[in-house]
C-alpha cells in the first residue's frame, strides 16, 4: 500500500504541482508530497517486517527525515499519529485501521498551531470520520478503504466553500488532492490492482486547478511572539513506579502541558522527557514533570527582565562567516536557506554558517535543514527559513534534534537578511530570538515574477507571461513589462519613510534594466539610499528590500 500510494503520488506529483491558486509556484506541493512521501516508502522497503506496527515505524521514520514544506510536514504527521497507533499490533482489522486514519488526524492538527479549514487536513479529517463510520459495520478492510477514498473526493470538492481564496478563484485544495493521490494507490494495492505509472489521465488541468494549502494555512501557523514570562526548561528522568506501571504517553504529557503555556517543546525516549515552555506558572509546570520521575537539569529565565537588560541596545552586525570549533563547539551557529549564489554569498557576508539551498520551487526537507544545523557545531542553532513553506519543516527539524534550536519565521529573503543583521554573538539566546522576530516587521518585500498561466485573483485579470509585483506575498500589479511592473510596484510599496531600498537582480534580469529602476527611485523617492546587489536567483526577477 505504502509502496503503491507512493509511486502514484510521484506520477502525478507535476499535475498536483500545477494546481496552485497563484499564476507562479508557491512551494511546490506536489514536489514536496512525492520527496516526503518517497522517503518513507525507502525506508519501508529497506526494512521489509511482516509486523504491519513496525513497517509503520519505518514509514513514519523516513517521512519525518524527508519531510518538506508545510504539505510534507503535514503528511508526515499524519502517518505519524496513524503508525503510532499500530505500533504494537502485528496485524491490524478493518476497524484498527479506520482508527488508525483518525489519529493520524489528530497529530497532524496538533502539530498545526491554528489549524484552517478548507485544506488537506480537512480532507484528511472528513475521510477518516467516514472510514471509523464505515468500520462499525464492516469487516472488509477493502470496503472501508473506498469509503475513505470516496469521502476524501467529496471533501476535496467541498475546500472552496470552505476557504473564501478558492471560492474565488474556483478551484480546490492541492495538498488535499495529494492525499487523493496516495489513497487512490492505497485502494488499488488493496485489491490487487497497478495504476499506470503515468500522468492523471482525469479530467483537465482547468478542471483540477487548485490551491495550495501553505497559501491558506501558512499564515495561521507561524511562531507567535512570546506571550508568557518564564523561559522554563527541565528534563524528567522517567521512574515507571510514579506512572502506575502505565507506559508514558508523550502526546497526553504534551497536551497536559499545553495548557501552562507556548513555545512548548517535548521530546522523548525510553527514559528521559526533555521539556521547553513559557509559561507564567513554572512552578505549575516543574509538579506535572514530578508526576513522571525526577526532575534534572532544570533552567527558569525571566524573559521580561531579559527583554528590558537590551532595551536600547545596538545590535551588532557580523561582517564575517563565523567558524566553528573543530573540538569545542561555538557558542552559536546560524543556518539560512537560500535560492542564488548571489543570496547565498550575502547570507554568508553578514554571519550565516550553513545556506542551504531552496526556496519557492525547491523546499528542503528536515533531513537536509538536520543536517545543516549539525555541521554548525553550535551549542545554539538559529535557523531562518525565508520562505513560508519551509518554516515548518524547520520547526519539525528543532522537534528532531537535542541542540538548542531557534526558529526565526522568516517567509522571505530581505526579512531573513534583516533577522539576521539584528543577531548578537554576545547576547543569550533568548534576548536573539526576540530581536531577530522583531526585525522582521521593520522591513518590507517586494518581488517582480511571471504568470506561468492564465488567472484572476483579488480583481486582477492575470494572462500567462504578464509581469507581477508581488507586496508581501499578496499581488497587487501587472504589466507586459518587467520594468514598469517594477516601477509600479515601488510605488505600492515606497513612502516618505522608506530609507533603504535594496534591490537584489536574478538571473532573468539585465544591468540595463535595474538601472532604468534605479534611476526611477531616485527621482521619485531621493532621500531613500539605494543598494545594488546581483542574486543571481531563479523566478524572481527583482527582489525588493524596503527599511
């Protein structure tokens, strides 16, 4: 099944792909199902078990190292909560495996700090309502699993009376038509059937067109600022005659702990519980841990007095790339990712460690943003996503790993350089990850890129090769032109404020024309200073950076 619902997401991963509610790629959603989904069937079939819990495992192991994007972390998570089920059991029943689908429904919204309707985990939600239904009543695993499929269809139909973006634009949920994808392979294992490992040969692209998911949900899902006072820290040493003999269960230890606070961290293993909260009951939160074992290694800061000790402070630029230690790890390391060799050598210029490579068309998955992070050799690991789809994957790779990692939300390119250019060696981790997440609001992006298609958004009439300007992430011009779609997207974005104006060129543009730009905003913004720098990256024509 796992092998099937793979291969059949892979040869339709282009369609799912092009079903974006932007005339331009947002992420890549099928991309990014096909490489997390792929991931975990490698594992599988590099660990054949006639055990269906532990073939789970490996399923849910290779999914979260090749997680990418907020549709691969989200599917992830869903076959997380699904394995973690049947982890125990060596064969499973109709009715197993409908509850199965259900709680990989509830980890997967768990792992969503606000979850939207209207996107895959909707459609992921109502197929798994129908499978336990359908279950009750019925022994056949094959019967339960059409009914899933087919309810998966409906939901996916219902996304645009869900979201009022696809409503618009008339079109359904990508991610949601993903996991179509992987049930239709689920399905057709199940009875004994191959789908052609070849594109959908369903109704048309026009027909199918719909709209990523991360458009939808990735703005409800980033970190939020820190509402809670005590940075608290501990870890349990798990005593099993404090348990009741009862085995831990570290999603119940979560979900209990939630309630004291944000921020919240926990990661497991047989033995000891590492926990991250902020919470204005640490004390509250020491006596839960207690309830488990004993309590070692405990850390309570008050972030109030630490945000007021760097009031006023000025924040120090790196001019140059930090190194680690080849023995003794450096106190930070600091990972970006980056499309461009251009970006990529600014990012290393102002004191990036590690750029990895990706962006809008290529997200990269946990593994590579694990391994990333591991060769910083730092104590503290600050990671700048600038890219919304990446910033859970990102967050998922901070879940994974026991260094101290700081995830700064960055969705784009000038909010990454201005978080980082707010970053001090010398201050402690916490007062950094308030300064970086406050510097993100004091700069402004803008971006010029192409339609690969024909469309209409917020009452733009769009044709395919028109020139967008993009304000933030929202489109708010057109024109055949690339210059003057730049012209007029300066002045969407310009004001009397703006001091700096950084212009980073891509590949598709020409010296001659960022001249004709510069001399633009001379003339019409003369007291903003403006920087030239050549990016080189894909896609974008012109990137905009506004302080």
């Amino acid at each position: 099944m796992i092998i099937q619902g793979a291969n059949h997401l892979a040869a339709n991963a282009n369609m799912v792909d092009a079903l974006n509610v932007f005339p331009v790629p947002d992420g890549d959603t099928g991309t990014n199902m096909n490489l997390s989904m792929t991931s975990g069937a490698k594992e599988v079939k590099d660990n054949v078990q006639d055990h269906i819990g532990k073939v789970g495992a490996s399923l849910s192991k290779g999914l979260l190292m090749g997680a990418r994007g907020n549709s691969g972390v989200i599917l992830s998570q869903l076959f997380r909560g699904f394995s973690k089920s049947i982890e125990h059991k060596q064969s499973i029943n109709s009715e197993e495996f409908a509850h199965a689908f259900e709680a990989g429904v509830e980890t997967a919204y768990k792992a969503v700090m606000k979850p939207v309707e209207g996107t895959i985990l909707t459609v992921a939600k109502d197929a798994a309502k129908r499978a336990v239904a359908a279950a009750k009543n019925e022994t056949d695993i094959i019967a339960v699993m059409e009914e899933t499929l087919k309810e998966a269809k409906a939901s996916l139909n219902r996304t645009p009376d869900l979201l009022p973006v696809l409503k618009e634009v008339g079109v359904v949920d990508s991610g949601g038509q993903g996991l179509v994808l992987v049930y239709e392979g689920f399905l057709a294992e199940l009875k004994g059937e191959k789908l052609p490992e070849t594109q959908y040969n369903g109704p048309s692209m026009d027909e199918l067109v719909s709209a990523e998911h991360h458009i939808n949900v990735q703005g409800h899902i980033n970190t939020e600022d820190i509402v809670f006072g005590y940075c608290t820290e501990f870890m349990v040493k798990l005593e099993k005659d404090k348990m009741s003999q009862k085995p831990f269960d570290e999603q119940q230890f979560r979900n209990d702990l939630s309630e004291y606070g944000d921020s919240l961290l926990v990661i497991s293993d047989d033995e000891i519980v590492k926990v991250h909260i902020h919470s204005e009951q640490p004390g509250e939160c020491l006596n839960y841990g207690q309830k488990y074992g004993s309590l070692i290694k405990l850390k309570i800061e008050n972030m109030r007095e630490q945000h007021s000790s760097i009031v006023g402070e000025t924040h120090s630029k790196l001019n140059t790339e930090m190194k680690p230690a080849k023995k003794e790890q450096s106190e930070y390391g600091i990972v970006a990712v980056a499309m461009g060799s251009g970006i990529t050598s600014l990012f290393k210029s102002i004191g990036a460690n590690a750029v990895i490579e990706g962006g809008q068309t290529m997200n990269p998955s946990t593994e590579d943003i694990v391994t990333a992070v591991k060769e910083t050799n730092a104590k503290n690991v600050i990671i700048l996503p600038n890219n919304k789809n990446i910033i859970m994957a990102a967050e998922q790779a901070a879940d994974v790993l026991e260094e101290n990692i700081i995830v700064i939300p960055s969705k784009t390119v000038p909010q990454g350089m201005s978080a980082l250019l707010a970053f001090n060696p010398s201050a402690k981790p916490e007062q950094n990850s308030e300064a970086m997440k406050d510097a993100l609001s004091h700069v402004k992006t803008g971006q010029i890129t192409y339609a690969v298609r024909d469309t209409s958004i917020d009452g733009l009439e769009i044709e395919k090769g028109d020139f967008m300007g993009l304000a933030d992430g929202k489109i708010v011009i057109k024109n055949k032109d690339k210059v003057q779609a730049a012209k007029e997207l300066l002045k969407e974005i310009m004001d009397e404020e703006s001091e700096i104006l950084t212009i980073l060129y891509g590949e598709e543009a020409s010296r001659e024309e960022v001249d004709l730009i510069v001399e633009f905003a001379n003339e019409n913004f003369e007291d903003a200073e403006v920087e030239i720098h050549n990016g080189n990256q894909p896609l974008y024509s012109f990137i905009f950076s506004i302080e």
